[in-house]
C-alpha cells in the first residue's frame, strides 16, 4: 500500500513539521507501506493537499489500467456529505459508518514524543 502524506512546513506548522518523522516511522514499520511525502504547498485556493496524490495515481491507472485511486469518507447526521473527487475521473469512495472508522483511526498523538 502506498501512503502519501504531505510533508509540514516547520514554519507554518511547527507541531505537525514536528511529529511528521514519528508518523512516518510508524507507519514504514509495516513491511506493506510504502510512504511518499512531498513539502506541502500552502496557496489558499487549494482545498486539500490530498488532490495532487489522487491526480497522480488515477493518471497511472488511466495509462497502466492499475493502482485504482479509491477514498473514503463517512457522513455526519444532518449534514449534506462530499467525498473527495477529481474533475475528469471518478473516484471508488468507501462509505464507512462510525464503527469502521473507529476500528481504523490511529489514535496516536505524534506531536508527543516517547
């Protein structure tokens, strides 16, 4: 599984730019993980850092027929919900309930150093 994560700025997010190496070690301690991390770019007319990954990997199932860009998104009562999505491609969207998403958050605070 490959993860992308933006990479904090130290100056923007201090805490985050902080506790990014605790996550990542954490997570490339899985023999399956393969973490990709770019610097995050901040300009204000962006809604999320997530679009240029997902815009990588659909491009490549485009031309290779694999890895399929999926996401997933859970609603919240009372509340009209979007998922992710791109403006040329559909995305597979999981749609996880409270439950699920409890099983699958990683509770730890990595801003806290051992």
């Amino acid at each position: 599984m490959r993860i992308y994560r933006g990479q904090p700025d130290a100056t923007k997010q201090p805490g985050s730019y902080g506790a990014s190496p605790r996550q990542h070690a954490q997570w490339e301690s899985h023999p399956l993980v393969k973490l990709v991390t770019r610097p995050l770019r901040y300009p204000s007319a962006w809604p999320t850092d997530l679009k240029p990954a997902l815009e990588y990997v659909a491009e490549l199932a485009a031309s290779r027929g694999r890895p399929r860009a999926e996401v997933a998104a859970w609603p919240m009562s009372g509340q009209h919900c979007r998922r992710l999505a791109l403006n040329d491609r559909s995305l597979y969207c999981h749609w996880i309930d409270e439950g699920v998403y409890k099983k699958v958050q990683d509770k730890t605070d990595y801003t806290r150093s051992s």
